[in-house]
C-alpha cells in the first residue's frame, strides 16, 4: 500500500486535469462557474452518499465534536477555493490566477511542518521550486504582458491556501480513524449547502436534465472530475506526506495542458514543454530520491 499510495496521488492528478473539459461544455450549455461547482458538489455527494448507503452504511456516521474537519474541508476548502479561484480568473487572468493557485504545495509544505513535523528536506524544496517555476511555463504567465494588482494577487493566493487546506482537514480526519469514502462524501455535501444559495437552481437543473446525454454527462464529469481523484488523493495521504503529496499531484495542469492541445487543438509551444519536462521532473526526484541523500 506504502509504494502504491504516490500512484494513487498521481492518478489524482491526471483526473482533476480533465476537468476543463466538462467545464467547457458547461459553458457552452450558459452555466457559470459557481453553477459548475455547485453541480460537481451536489453531484458527489449524491454519489458517495448512495455508494456509501450500498457498500457500508456504517462509513456515514461521524461523530460532531470531529465535524470541523469536515467543515474545513468543504467550506473553507472546496468552497474558499473555488470562490477565491475564480473571483481571481475575473480580477487577473486564467494563466495569472492558474499559478497562484499553484503556491497550494508550498503552503501545505509550511503548515505541515507546523502542524505535523513534516521534514522540509532540500530534495522537497527544489522539487517544489521546480513545479512552481513548471505551472508558471505550463500555465503561459510567461512573456505575457499583463497587469497586476495586489487585490488580484491576495485573492489568487487565497485560492492557492484554499487548495492547501483540503490536505490539512483531510489528514486530521485520517488521524481520527475516518475513511477516505466519509471524507468525501462529508467534504461535499456541506460544500454543496454552502454553495447553494448562491446559485442558479433553474438554470443547474435545466442544462443536467435538457436530456440524457447530459444527465450521463453530468454523471460521469461527478466520477471523473471529483469521486475517484478526491478518493484516490485522500487514499494516498494515507502513507504520503502531505507536501509531497502535493507536489505529486501538481500533474494536473500539466494533464490539462496535454488535453487542450489534443483536444481543443491549442497551441504548443517551447516554454509549454519545458514547464511539463520541471514538473514531471520534480514529481520523479520527490519519489525516486533516497532518503540518505536529502
């Protein structure tokens, strides 16, 4: 379980990435983002949820003095993220607000360290430098000539905390014995009543259920894009340090990248490929490099 559990992480990853295609075809059908993420919360949550009720029904009971952790990992995590991610695509850009979000490792690596004596080796530190510096080329902030501002940076850097924290909450629900099914299930039915009321609720049910190419759809973008990465991610910080774990699970841009270009046909360029060859690079060294060398 210990060898697999990087493996687990990384295909986390490769899922999250291929979430800008159902976002796509979201936004095509009128839903803005709020409405998309309100759609893959409500959605995972009725997934788990009738998944859980079948499997083990036993996996849904918590206990309340424990529900902070659940709190933090759907409101201050998914909806906090997700807010702040998109309030910055709207303050900066896509590319600008993509790398922002990408300071999410560097800031699991600190808290982890204060919360849970996490080492901070020099193998980690140059592996996280390295993802970084890769999502600034994967992403295209390079030679770019944007503008700016620091309310735009505060809220890209929340997005980055926001994605961070999902790893914190998750570890202490780990710690007090719950399984990776309860914490999803929970992380996305409070995210799903947080999200709610500031939504569309016409306009959500109107494009899942216009017809069942889209009820199947919307079905399949709740297993891919959130069930088996958040799952597998949750899984795997089970053996995983929580700061390698996020760099491992830095490939998801790099996936993303990989499918704009096959699928959508985008542009590939020199800067693209170096950005891909760091991260891959630094997701290789933080597994692969032995212990007696950090």
């Amino acid at each position: 379980m210990k060898k697999a559990a990087p493996i687990f992480v990384f295909l986390a990853g490769i899922l999250w990435g291929t979430m800008g295609i159902f976002v796509r075809q979201y936004n095509a059908q009128g839903m803005d983002s709020m409405e998309i993420v309100a759609v893959r919360a409500v959605v995972t949550a009725i997934l788990m949820g009738s998944f859980m009720l079948i499997y083990n029904p036993k996996l849904l009971r918590i206990r309340w003095k424990d529900i902070w952790c659940f709190l933090g990992t759907g409101l201050l995590s998914i909806l906090f993220f997700n807010f702040c991610y998109f309030k910055a695509i709207s303050m900066t850009s896509m590319s600008v607000a993509a790398v922002l979000l990408y300071t999410a490792p560097a800031i699991v690596m600190v808290l982890s360290r204060i919360l849970f004596q996490e080492k901070l080796t020099g193998v980690k530190i140059g592996a996280l430098i390295a993802t970084f510096i890769g999502c600034v080329f994967v992403t295209g902030m390079v030679g770019s000539d944007e503008c700016l501002s620091i309310q735009g940076i505060l809220v890209g850097l929340g997005a980055g905390l926001g994605y961070a924290l999902y790893s914190i909450f998750s570890r202490y629900a780990l710690e007090r014995g719950y399984h990776s099914f309860t914490i999803s299930f929970y992380t996305f039915l409070i995210a799903a009543i947080g999200v709610l009321p500031f939504v569309k609720l016409p306009v959500m049910v109107q494009v899942c259920f216009d017809n069942w190419y889209m009820v199947g759809f919307t079905i399949v973008f709740g297993l891919v894009s959130t069930v088996l990465p958040y799952i597998l991610y949750t899984i795997g910080l089970e053996k995983v340090e929580n700061g390698k774990a996020s760099i491992i699970a830095s490939i998801e841009p790099v996936v993303a990248t990989i499918l704009g270009i096959l699928v959508f046909h985008e542009a590939l360029k020199f800067h693209v490929i170096l950005g891909i060859c760091l991260v891959l690079g630094a997701i290789i060294v933080c597994n692969l490099w032995k212990k007696g060398i950090e």
